[in-house]
C-alpha cells in the first residue's frame, strides 16, 4: 500500500500499487510525483521506486552537439521580429543629446531617425521597435526644450555681453 502527494498537496492512500500504475498512465501522476510506502515515514519521487520506473515514460534522448530547436514564437510567425535598426539609433541619439548637455543637432536627429523608423515600422508590421523609436523621439523633443530653455537663459542674461564667447 502507498500514500501519494497529489497535485493541490493533498495527501491521498493508502492506494494499491495497481491504482498508482493505472493514475501514472491516466497523467495524473509522473515521476516528481512523491509517493510513500505506507508506514515507511519517507517521501520519495516516483521515480525513485523501481516498481513503477519502467512505468514511467523514458526522457528524451538527449544528442550531444545538435543545434538546439527554436522556440514556438507566439502570434504564429516563424521568426520573432527584428528591430528596425532606426528605432535604435533614435533611442541612443535621444539619450545621448540628455547626457551631453542638451545639444541640438542630436535632438533633431533624434526626432528625424525616430520619425523615419515610424514609418517604416508602419510600412512592414513584421518589425518591431515602435517603442524605442517613440522614446527616441521624446528624449530628443524633451532636450531640445531644454536645450533652448538653458540657450535662452543664458543669451538674456545681463552678464552675457560682457562673456568672453561675444567677442
């Protein structure tokens, strides 16, 4: 007689060894499956006990050297999608016209790789990268707002005639 662990963690037995070889080919049971032999007081996987291993169905060869298969890609396309490599650019030109000091000329190309990628993510679905390009181009919208915040302050300020970078 056996004791088994099921599925919700509930303990079930004692059961004949009958009933486990009949619950392992109805899928109910599996090789992790903890079973004990009543009053033994140890839990084992089903595995472990030689009376039902040969029950169990045998693992999958396991082939040194093959390439290993590629996963099922959900939405039924054989192969994930790419990026558009526009979208990248316009993301890296966004952040760095932030980190250096706001300068306008990677701001606008930004913007302009952003928008390119844009269109071309909408010209072929199959391409993915949409995010990265809208974050492209509000990095490179956000430093070139800041950009002429920090320009404007700095040409209106009283003191910037008398700066050297006028003479």
């Amino acid at each position: 007689m056996y004791k088994i662990i099921g599925a919700d963690q509930a303990e079930y037995g004692p059961i004949t060894a009958e009933q486990v070889r009949q619950w392992m080919a109805e899928g109910r049971l599996n090789g992790l499956s903890k079973i004990q032999v009543d009053g033994s007081g140890e839990w084992k996987l089903l595995r472990e006990m030689p009376e039902f291993a040969s029950h169990l169905p045998s693992p999958p060869p396991i082939s040194l050297g093959a390439a290993p298969q590629p996963s099922p890609v959900l939405r039924g396309s054989a192969t994930p999608p790419v990026n558009n490599p526009l979208a990248g650019w316009a993301l890296g030109t966004g952040i760095a016209s932030l980190v250096c000091c706001f300068l306008p000329i990677l701001s606008l190309v930004s913007i302009v790789l952003g928008a390119i990628a844009l269109a071309q993510i909408k010209q072929n679905p199959r391409q993915g990268g949409r995010p990265m390009a809208i974050a492209g181009i509000v990095l490179g919208c956000l430093s070139l707002l800041m950009a002429m915040i920090c320009w404007g302050i700095y040409f209106l300020s009283p003191d910037a005639a008398s700066n050297p970078f006028f003479r």
